[in-house]
C-alpha cells in the first residue's frame, strides 16, 4: 500500500457523506447544518437576458433545488502526505422548481411575456472537491479550503404558461432552455456555500 494512502480513512469518509446524504432531508442542527434537499435558494433578480433574438427581464421567487441528497460518492480520498483530500459526488439529475416572472421580445418586434411555474433541470451533474488538509494539536485530521466545482452534460429550462400557453410557447421554451447555465451561474454559490459548511462540519 503506498505510504500516501489509507484506504480506512477513505472509507471512514464514505460513511461520513453516506450519513450526510441521509441528513439532507431533515438537516443537522447540533452542527448547525440546515435542510438541504430541498435547498431554499434566496431571493435573487435576473439581469437582462439577450440570446437568440429574445430579449427579457426575468424575476424568480420560491426557488427550491431538489435531488441534493441522491449524489453517489464516486471518489474519496486523502493523501497523507500532501495533507489534501479529494472528493467526486454524482447527481443523475439536479432539478429546481420555482415562480417567475418575465417580460420582452422576441427580435424587438413580438412582446414575449409570462408568469407562473418553472423548473430547471441539470442531468449528469458532477460535484468535484478539493480541500487542504491540518492536524490539530489532538492529532486530527482537520479539513481546510474546502473548493467546489459542477459541470454537467445537459440542462433544461421551461416556462409554464408562457405566452399563454400553446405550440408556440413551447417552441420559444426550447430557445430558453439555453438560458439555463446563466440561471445556475447565478445561483450555485448559495448551493455551493451550503454544502461547503454541510461537508466542512461534517467531516470534521
């Protein structure tokens, strides 16, 4: 076994996230870890969008993110040596459900308007971590500068009732879908914050 690896700490960190994952639902509150699945994202407001010949304002309220706790632990590890950890969490789909609020148009010529339900959607969402390592005075493993990234293979945006409804408020949906990695640009550090505390806490 190479002097570098301990494959009991890995597994000991596979049951710490197993337990994580099963904790979402309910949270932690002795670790000050709140429900994360579903998620409640703030409050936050769409700057003008322009793509595709559609131009909008778009406002979201009632965000919540589900499927946080379905990730599948793909890769835990701790090097001794370099005093670092490395994680890979996979979530087949990430989807969120909200109420929003939109209005534009389409080439600057046709209004494009809607309000009501809305889901995004990120299948083949891949969480990968990197953190540093310390030992404490106690002789214990500590996890520091815990860093998150996400990339995923396809999204999905829609809009209910917009433009009323109809063949043609779905055609103008698939043209919308493309707003979706804006959308979660704007909201994966308040995702990513969270689960940075969860997994900190936790696995300290």
């Amino acid at each position: 076994m190479p002097v570098n690896r301990d494959d009991s700490v890995d597994e000991y960190l596979k049951a710490v996230l197993e337990m994580l994952k099963a904790s979402m639902p309910t949270g932690i509150p002795e670790l000050g870890i709140p429900i994360l699945d579903p998620f409640d994202v703030p409050h936050f407001d769409i700057p003008h969008i322009s793509e595709s010949g559609i131009d909008a304002d778009i406002t979201i309220d009632d965000f919540f993110i589900k499927n946080l706790s379905t990730f599948e632990t793909r890769t835990v590890h701790v090097d001794l040596t370099k005093l670092s950890l490395e994680l890979n969490l996979f979530i087949s789909k990430l989807r969120g459900d909200a109420v929003y609020s939109l209005d534009g148009s389409i080439f600057s010529l046709f209004p494009l308007y809607g309000n009501g339900d809305m889901y995004i959607e990120l299948m083949g969402f891949d969480i990968k971590a990197q953190a540093g390592l310390l030992i404490d005075a106690g002789g214990f493993l500590q996890v520091t500068n815990l860093e998150l990234g996400a990339d995923f293979t396809g999204a999905v945006l829609h809009l209910d009732n917009l433009l009323s409804g109809g063949d043609f408020g779905e055609t103008i949906n698939n043209i919308i879908t493309a707003f979706a990695p804006m959308i979660w640009d704007l909201f994966k550090d308040d995702v990513f914050d969270e689960v940075n505390n969860a997994l900190t806490s936790i696995i300290n």
